[in-house]
C-alpha cells in the first residue's frame, strides 16, 4: 500500500515529506496529464491530492489558473475509478469558490447522485450543493426530496445536512421540505436522526407553536440518537427561556429524564443545560450536581474537564450547592490536565472554607505559570470573589496577586489583577499601603498606558491619605521622566493632589511640576502650568474645586452647550452652570464575575440616558425654554403589568418645571387609541400647565404623552406631591386580524395609580472622590445640624439604604457600605439641589449614634452653598409623612 | 455569563487540524470565519501547539476556544469547538477521526504512513465532518464510505480491526497510566 510518490524523498529518510517542497506552478503543470487518453487514475489521484494539499496549505490560487485546472479536472469523471471521482469531488467543493462556472459539473453530478453507486451518491450530493444557488436548486428539488427519504443512511445524511447548509441561502425552496424531513426524522439510523431534527429546528425556529410541537414529539417517542437527544435538550432549554416556563413544566421533567440517560454525553448536556438556566434553585440543581460529581472521577480526561468546568459555574451563584462535591475536587487538584486543576482549585475557591484558603493558593502557585491567560484570569476572578467573602485573607491574596504581576501576561490577565487588587484595597482599608506599593512596583515596568494611568489615578486619590505619602512621589515622578505622553499627564495630575493635600510636600511638588513645564508634549505642560497656578494660591477651597473633585457635569452635555454657545455669541461669558450634571455614578466596580474568555469589547462613550431624553424633550415646542434638564428619575409603573393599557412614568425635573413622561403600551388588538392624555390632579400648590397627547396608539406599540407641571416657587418646602392619575383618550374599536378601524368612536377613561413626587426628584447625585475637601469647600456659613429619629428601620444596613434613596444624593468615599460589626456609621451623601441658577451644591454629612437601635436618634449636618436654600432642604429631610421611610424630629 | 442558553445548532466543529511533532501544518480545515486569514490560522496552530505538545492531557481552553486533542507517535489530533459546546461530541469526532485513520493506515498512525495516504485522510474527514455539522461519528462506517481501493485495503476483516482498536486503545491507557 506503500505509494512511491517520489523516490528521493524516500531515500532522504525516513521524516521526510512527499509533499514538502511542491511548486503550485509544477502540480498545475502536471495537471496537464488529466487531458490524456486513456486516464491513467492512479497517477491523476495524486495530482489531484497534491492540489488538494496545496489548497490546505493556504497557497493562494489565482482564479485563471483555478479555472484551468478545475476544467481539466472534469474530465476525470469519465474514469470509473472510486478513489479518483471521490477526490473529484472534494476538489470540486474545494475550487467553488475560486474558480469560475463550477456550474458546469452541475449535470455529471447530479448523474452520481441519482446513480446506482452508493458510495457516489451521498459525496456528490453535498459537491451539488456546494456549487448551486437558489435558482439550480429549484432544478434538482426533486432529487433532493428523494435524496432526503433515501433508505440508504450516507445519502440521506447528506441531503439533510446539504439541505441545513442551503437553508441561509434558500430557505423557502429549502421550507418545502419539511414533510420529507420528518420522515427522515423517523429513520432507524442514529445520524439520520440527528440531522433531520436539526434540519427541522432550523426550518421551524421562528415558530414557537411548531417547535412545541415538535419537541412533544420528540420526547414521547424517543430517539435513538445521543447527538439528537442532545440538540433536543437544547430546543427544549430555549423554549424553556423563552416562555419562561416553570420548572414544573413537561420540558424541564423532559431534560432532567435526561440525566438518567444510558450515554454520557446526553446526561452531561442535560445536566449542563440544567446549571445554565437562570432562576435554578438550589434542588432542582441538586441531580445535575450529583451527575457531574460522578464524572469528576471519570478516567477521560474531557468529561472531567466539563464537569468541573460547569460545577465551577454552578459555584459561582449556588456555592453551597457544590460542597457536596468538595471532596472530589479536592482529588482533582493534581490532575495532569492543568485545565482541570485550575478549575478544581477555583471552583474549591468559592466553596470552601477560610481554613483551606492557604493551602489552595499554595497548591496553585505551584503550577500557575503553566496554565494558559484565560486560567490565569479565572484564578484573579475566583481571588477577587474570595477577598470579598473572606476579607481576613487579604495579605495572603495580595502576595499571591504580586508575583502574579511580574509574570508574563497579556493585556486581559493583568487587568484583571490590577481590578481585583484596587478592589481589595477599596474593601480593606488596611490593605491599602501593601496593596498601593506592588502597584509602584508594578507600573515601574508596565507597558500598558490604560494600567498605567488607572494606577496614577488611584496613588492621587489613596496616596496623599497615607500615613507617609513621600514614598510614592519618587514613583510616580520616574512616570514623568520615563513615559509616553498620556501616563506623564496622569502622573502630574497625581502629583499635584499630593501637593494639595499635603503642606509639608508642597514646596518639593512645586519644584517637580516646574521641571514638567518644560516637556515637550502640550496635555502634560498645561496641566503642570495649571496645577501650578492653583497650588501656588494656597486656598483650601480652589484646591478642593479643581484638583480633587473635578468637574461634575456630563461631558456631551458640555461639548454640545459649548457648541450652542460659538453657534450664538454673546456678551455674557460660558456658564457652567447650564450644563447638565452628569448622571451615572461613576464607579460601577463590582461587575458580575464574568465566565471563562470573555473577550470584552472597547467601552464606548455613549450618551447617557439622560442626554437621550434630553434631546427627545428639546424637540418638542411646548417644553422649548425650560432650561436644561436637571434630572429624569427612573421608571415608575403606574398599571399592573398584565392589565389592558400598560402606563410607566418617568418624572423630568427642570430649574422651575416638571415634565412627567407618560410611556403607554395598549395591549388589546381590537383597540385604537387616539388622543391620549393623563389628567393629573396635584395636592400641593402645583400648577398644571399643559398636556401633550399622543395622537394614536395602536396595538403593542408604544407611545408617549406628557404633562407639563410648574413647580411653585415661593413655598420652597413643597418639594412633595402626590397626583392622582387618569389617562383619557378615544378608543376605536377595530379588526384584530388587519388593524383597521372603525369610523366612529367613543371617549373612555382608565383611572392610573398615584404618582408621587418626592425630595429625590429634586436633587441631582453628584460624585465627589474627596468628600473632605468638598465639605470644606462650602465651608460652615450656612450649616445646619437636626437629628432626626429613624422609625421602622431595623439594621444599619437598612437605616443607610433608605437614607440614600429617600434624598438621592450620591454617596460617597464608600460610605454607604457599613463595616460589619459596627454599630455606628458616617454616611457622607452629595448632591445637587434644582434651581434658577443652576443649583448650589449640598453635602450632607450623616451620623449614627452608636448603639443603633430603631427609632434612635440620628444626626444629620448640611451645609450649602446659598442661605435660602437651607430652609428648603431640612425642612424636605422633615417630611414625615412618606410612605417608605420616615424621619422624626425628636 | 455572556451566553447562558446556547442556540440549538448541528454546526459543533469549528476546524480540524492535523500538526506534525514540529508543529508544522499536514492537515487544517476550518469550517467558519473565527481566523478568517492563512496568517491568523497559522498563529492559532502555533499557539495551540506551544501549548499541547508536552502535555499529554486530552483538552484544552485556547483563545475562548474548546480545544481536544490527542497525539501519537509525531502527529497531534486537534478538534476545536466553541467554549460552550459539549466537549464530548467534540471528543466524539476526535475519536473518530483516531481510530478512523487508524484502520485505514492499519494501526501505523504516524507522519510517514499519513502523508503517504493523504487522499484517504481527505475523504475520511469530508465524511466525519461537512461544514461543521458532524456527519458521521462511527469510524467502522466512515472506513465503509472512504472505501479505498480493494488493493489498497488488503485487510478488511474486522475482527483485525478490532484487534487493532484493543492493542491502540490498551497502548493508551498505557501511556496515560506511566503518567501518574
């Protein structure tokens, strides 16, 4: 069977390679002996091969030189060779797309197919089907249905599989064939089956009812095929999703059947697929668990790797779920597959107990250098989880997260670190000093810019607050000597927040900024002259508005009030103050632990919400004037979900109006609405403006209306309101199936639940990174200090929660998280108040006592920037009388 | 998590590589666009090579892709698969690519006896694999359907195949026993 391709290879050794040193030019050559007479097959098989080879290779064929040889090549069908004609037709589905009129050997194949050789037909179906687009594959529908019932297994597979294949290009000639397919579904050969059902799924996905159907089908008679059982775990796990039905319906008892399964790969999709559906409790969890756990003693190497793969994805939402398999992972965690390993050690990670932490992260250590990014990242990932469970540990995972920071790593890998320590220095304050100084030593050779700058930020932010700030100043100057343009920026930022905070560093800051003047990128020589100027002021109050906190506004929102400013002159100088605020918070850390290799996508900088609205507001002449918009608050549902007309309302608060937005939803398709308008009758002194109907709202789409309210401006302690609600409209009755509706209709009403207008409605949070220097910016001219008693509240936890919602100010330096064990907390809160002129800005700095006890005492200071306003904001925090959370004056 | 109901799909396979023991490429067909490029091709196989030529573990996470691989003698196997996919179809089709070649090249998996007979490694994967979708996972009828030449198959009797299948399948476990 040894061929004698070509003898000096042969003797050259025994490693040598036929094929090595092939010239495309040579092989096309060759092909010159296709046109001879008589063929000889043996010899043209290896041409073809070698052609063949070359294409897998990835040499590049020109299309003249591929349409040569592809023409010579179709001569070979006159050969009755098997081997011959089967390597034809690979060259034929290898060549459609380089050469040209592949189209020709439409008619030999289509021969083969309907032929008498078995071992033709199904190869030239697929070769047909490669090389035929819509229009040809109405020309050989026919052969294809029988191809498709064709009691000979290889045939019928691949008509099926051709069919599938068709489908993105043709799928109504492909529709056709469903009825042929379900027969095929009932074949006795397993990958008949297996194809036929994927087929049939492909043609019926769009149709819930038919895939329902399908499944019901399915399950109840049974299948052969373990692929096929597999393919049906996961129809029936998305129809699962998608209907959301319960897990006592026949489709989940269906894929938990499935667990019993005789074939390992089933019980492993269906347990895999159990595991994978959102809201599993714990119990119906249990069975796939117990399955998997078995298999973490497989001897294959694959079916332990997907066990524990997905027992560590269990770990990560039911921790407790898993410990019942500790035992086994523990005896995985030598496994030769590193893989395994990691897994096993991380997955051990989130389920075990704080006693077995170091022995874990030694055994880790031990091989983490062998085990590929995407490990690496799923081991900072478990570590990152396990700090926030077990904060003691912290000393131990930061060594660890060290020397994993000076090993090799892309870009990803060592993110992930650089996340995982800033958090647990954010989590541990007495993490913060080890953890800032692997940072220094970490960006003292760092070669990713955004890393590098991350870390500046921070060291400006934490630096200054250690007890000896001076040792980081050599760091962070070396940034400045030795970097590209956008870390020596961030590095004179950093510096200069050193020098605000502290005085005794000042005069050395100084010196340094003074030599960054001279660099000879710009960015970095403004900020250094800027930073310059401010701190040679020595005013607490500049340092705090431009060094520490800095601006607070969105930064479309400025860019387009700028534009609007060039576009009309004027006089008066740029107010800042006209620019909306920025809304989201900006520190979002704790992200869900993302799975194994995600590879995220480059953040874009998208308007936010409010921006969004912003603009839909501003096209509206009726609300032309208002200013600009100072906060929309999040939806509030005013119908229950399932009921006729579905209404939610988003409040819009401007400098002396508000806009409530009306998004209604009509739900009955034998209704048109037109004219649709919510009345709103105020309790306070609030005047109703004007309404903006919605002129029609059809079926299942939504539409908005809205109502202008003005606030009252002489009573600034009616910050409170509650409207009742009625939507009115015209409904006209109209034709389910075609939407068209009646001439005549008739005026109705559906009365809306009350909305209500609170004291969060009116302030904007604004995040300050360095909350002392904002309370002393504002200074103690206008203070105020109440304490108020908190009713119905039972922890710290809830007393603070509810502080934050019921004002909606910012918190922050993450004082809304309170230390376990305390029982008394400082809440730093910040926000900014509606007004004509913009707003003044308001800290607000509150105490629990300590012994919180429900309904003690709490002591809550403000202080404003504008007298007047302070009358208006204590008296709000008064309020009493709301629903969700009280205040009481003792 | 990024995908947590996979969409039901027949296509599993998203390429097939055969290396020789320097790495080099004897065999790749890829069956979608992940690396759309020669060049980008070539890099993954580097890597994935770097990465699986000492270890003798049967699997792999590369590139956020589910890697399966065996190797034998100077060849390495490899069926790569997207991370989500079951491992052991992708297993499956390893398996039956091995013991496939391992028939028609009569148990002498290894680089020389495969480059000798590349037209039957053609066909043999064109009938385990067909854009993706796994076309056949029993070796006993992909050797049927490649059906090599009557003089090239001298010994179709298969109680010789099975005879074949024990001694490769006992020299594995072998190899894998020595390593613990």
């Amino acid at each position: 069977m040894i061929k004698k391709f070509d003898k000096k290879d042969e003797e050259s050794g025994s490693g040598s390679n036929p094929f090595q040193h092939l010239e495309k030019s040579a092989v096309l050559q060759e092909a010159r002996i296709f046109n001879e007479t008589p063929i000889n097959p043996r010899r043209c098989l290896h041409i073809l091969t070698k052609i063949i080879y070359l294409l897998n290779q990835g040499e590049h064929f020109g299309t003249t030189e591929a349409t040569e040889a592809f023409f010579a090549m179709t001569r070979l069908f006159q050969s009755n060779d098997q081997t011959l004609r089967r390597m034809c037709y690979l060259t034929i589905k290898e060549m459609a797309n380089i050469s040209e009129d592949v189209i020709i050997v439409t008619s030999s194949l289509t021969k083969d197919m309907t032929g008498k050789e078995d071992v033709y037909r199904g190869p030239a179906i697929r070769a047909l089907c490669r090389i035929t687009d819509t229009t040809m594959l109405q020309a050989i529908e026919r052969y294809m249905k029988q191809a498709i019932v064709d009691k000979v297994p290889s045939v019928s597979s691949s008509a099926l599989v051709s069919s599938l294949h068709m489908v993105k290009m043709s799928y109504d000639v492909v529709k056709r064939w469903v009825n042929e397919a379900q027969e095929a579904a009932s074949s006795d050969n397993i990958m008949v089956q297996y194809h036929a059902l994927g087929l049939l799924y492909h043609l019926r996905k769009n149709d819930r009812l038919a895939v329902t159907k399908m499944l019901n089908k399915f399950t109840k008679s049974g299948l052969k095929s373990p692929f096929a059982y597999c393919m049906l775990i996961r129809i029936a796990s998305k129809l699962l999703d998608e209907t959301e039905g319960g897990h006592d319906s026949p489709l989940f008892d269906f894929i938990e059947s499935c667990l019993r399964n005789k074939n390992e790969m089933v019980v492993y999709e269906a347990a895999s697929a159990i595991v994978h559906m959102p809201n599993c409790t714990a119990r119906e969890l249990a069975p796939a668990v117990s399955v998997l756990q078995l298999f973490c003693s497989s001897p294959k190497a694959a079916l332990r790797y997907a066990a524990v793969r997905t027992l560590n994805k269990v770990a990560m939402k039911h921790p407790s779920a898993v410990t019942a398999c500790n035992l086994d992972l523990e005896n995985l965690i030598t496994d030769s597959n590193r893989s395994i390993a990691t897994l096993a050690i991380t997955t051990l990670l989130k389920t075990g107990s704080e006693s077995s932490v170091d022995r874990l992260m030694k055994q880790i250590s031990s091989f983490v250098s062998e085990i590929s990014d995407e490990f690496k990242v799923v081991v900072v990932q478990a570590i990152s989880a396990l700090c926030q469970k077990y904060p003691r540990k912290h000393s131990v995972m930061m060594n660890f997260l060290s020397n994993m920071l000076r090993d090799d790593g892309g870009f990803e890998y060592k993110r992930a670190i650089v996340d995982c320590i800033i958090s647990i220095i954010e989590e541990n304050p007495e993490s913060k000093e080890t953890g800032l100084a692997h940072l220094c030593e970490f960006i003292e050779d760092c070669e990713h810019t955004v890393l590098a700058t991350k870390i500046l930020h921070l060291m400006g932010k934490e630096g200054p607050r250690t007890p000896q700030p001076s040792k980081y100043i050599r760091f962070i100057f070396n940034r400045v000597v030795l970097e590209s343009e956008a870390v020596r920026a961030a590095a004179v930022s950093a510096l200069a927040k050193f020098g605000a905070q502290n005085d005794d560093l000042l005069p050395s800051v100084l010196v340094l900024l003074q030599r960054c003047m001279m660099d000879s990128d710009d960015e970095v020589r403004d900020r250094a002259t800027f930073y310059m100027n401010v701190l040679q002021q020595k005013q607490k109050a500049l340092n705090a508005a431009y060094i520490f906190n800095g601006l607070s506004v969105s930064i479309p929102g400025l860019e387009k009030s700028l534009h609007q400013y060039t576009l009309e002159p004027s006089e008066k100088p740029f107010d800042m103050k006209t620019v909306p605020l920025a809304t989201a918070p900006i520190t979002e850390q704790k992200t869900e632990i993302a799975p194994v290799a995600t590879s995220k996508l480059p953040e874009k900088l998208a308007p936010s919400r409010q921006d969004i609205y912003q603009e839909q507001l501003a096209a509206i002449p009726e609300f032309q004037g208002l200013g600009p918009l100072f906060k929309s608050s999040e939806p509030v549902q005013l119908t229950e979900a399932e009921t006729e007309y579905v209404v939610r309302c988003i409040k819009h608060t401007f400098a002396g109006h508000m806009v409530f937005q009306f998004d209604c939803t009509n739900t009955l398709n034998d209704q048109l609405l037109q004219k649709v308008v919510v009345q709103m009758e105020p309790s306070e002194a609030y005047e109703v403006v004007h309404c903006v109907p919605a002129p029609s709202l059809p079926y299942s789409q939504p539409g908005s209306c809205y109502t202008l309210i003005r606030l009252p401006d002489d009573d600034p302690t009616a910050v409170s309101c509650t409207f009742s609600c009625t939507m009115k409209y015209l409904v006209r009755d109209c034709d389910p199936n075609t939407g068209e509706p009646d001439d005549d209709g008739y005026d109705d009403e559906y009365v809306l639940e009350d909305l209500e207008v609170t004291v969060a409605d009116h302030i904007q949070k604004v995040l300050k990174p360095n909350f002392g220097a904002a309370w002393e910016e504002v200074g103690d001219e206008f203070e105020k200090e109440e304490t108020f008693a908190l009713a119905s509240v039972r922890t710290l936890d809830e007393a603070v929660g509810n502080i934050i919602n019921f004002l909606g100010m910012q918190p922050c330096e993450r004082s809304d998280k309170v230390p376990e064990n305390k029982n008394s907390h400082v809440l730093f809160l910040a926000g900014e108040c509606r007004g004509s002129s913009g707003g003044p800005f308001v800290p607000l700095w509150g105490e629990t006592p300590t012994g919180f006890k429900s309904g003690t005492p709490h002591h809550l200071t403000l202080r404003t920037e504008e007298a007047s306003r302070m009358r208006g904001e204590t008296s709000s925090s008064n309020l009493k009388k709301s629903r969700r959370f009280s205040f009481q004056a003792p | 998590m990024d995908s947590p109901i996979l969409e039901p799909s027949l296509y599993t396979v998203k390429a097939v590589l055969i290396l020789d023991n320097d790495g080099d490429r004897l065999y790749a067909k890829y069956y979608d666009d992940t690396y759309p490029t020669v060049k980008e091709q070539k890099a993954f196989e580097k890597n994935i090579f770097n990465k699986t030529h000492r270890t003798d573990s049967e699997i792999a996470l590369l590139e956020g892709l589910t890697v399966v691989y065996k190797s034998n003698i100077d060849l390495f196997f490899y069926v790569i698969g997207s991370s989500h996919e079951n491992e052991l179809m992708l297993m499956a089709v390893l398996n039956c690519l091995f013991d496939s070649l391992s028939q028609m090249l009569r148990k002498n998996v290894e680089r020389r006896a495969l480059l000798e007979n590349m037209e039957g490694l053609f066909l043999a994967v064109d009938e385990i694999v067909d854009g993706g979708v796994i076309l056949e996972s029993d070796p006993q009828q992909v050797v049927h359907r490649v059906a090599l030449r009557g003089d090239d198959v001298p010994l179709t009797d298969s109680c010789i195949f099975s005879f074949i299948h024990i001694t490769c399948s006992s020299f594995f476990s072998l190899r894998i026993s020595t390593l613990f």
